[in-house]
C-alpha cells in the first residue's frame, strides 16, 4: 500500500469513527487533528492554511486535514499555507486544552 493511500485510510477511519467528527476537526480542533496525525506520521508539520482559519498536516508535500487531502475546490493543490511557529503551536495547545477542560467541566455538570 502506498504511503498516501495509508494517510487516507487512516484520515477516512477518523472521520468515520464518531458522526461529528467532520464538524468538531474542521470547527476548532483542527490542531487536535494535526496532533493525532503527528502520533501516527512523525514526519507530519502544522501548517496554517492561506485564510488564516485552519490548521493541516503537511506530509510528503501534501497537506492533509478530516477531509483528506486538502485541496481546492477545483481539485488542485492550495498554495499559500504558513508554517506554524513556536507561538503558534503554544497558542493553539492551549486552545486543545481549553477544549478538553470545558468538556470535562460541562460533562461534570450533568
């Protein structure tokens, strides 16, 4: 199997795991997505998309995120995305830990 068919599948088997999970990796935990495809493919890096909204993972200079390959509505690769800095990575940790604490706090409440 191909390297790219591997991320696919694995990207596909997330995305399929749970009904939400297109919504809550595309609407705010995009990093959290960029995390777990790091765990399974070191080589992957964050990368910010051109509109500055979206977080990928750059692997074998392809861009990836739940939907798959990230690509323009046309069908052809994106340019444009920024490597995300130290900062950034810091910033964007805390808003996966955010996440994870008021979901703890709201699952508390019930």
């Amino acid at each position: 199997m191909k390297k790219e068919d591997k991320i696919l599948n694995i990207i596909r088997a997330i995305r399929l795991s749970f009904l939400e999970a297109g919504i809550i990796y595309t609407m705010g935990a995009c990093y959290g997505f960029y995390t777990i495809l790091k765990a399974i493919f070191p080589e992957a890096v964050a990368y910010m998309t051109p509109n500055e909204d979206h977080i990928v993972a750059k692997i074998n200079e392809k861009f990836y995120d739940v939907r798959g390959e990230y690509i323009g509505s046309d069908g052809l690769p994106i340019n444009g995305f920024t490597l995300l800095n130290k900062r950034q990575h810091s910033y964007w940790e805390s808003v996966v830990s955010t996440q994870r604490a008021e979901f703890i706090l709201k699952k508390d409440e019930k």
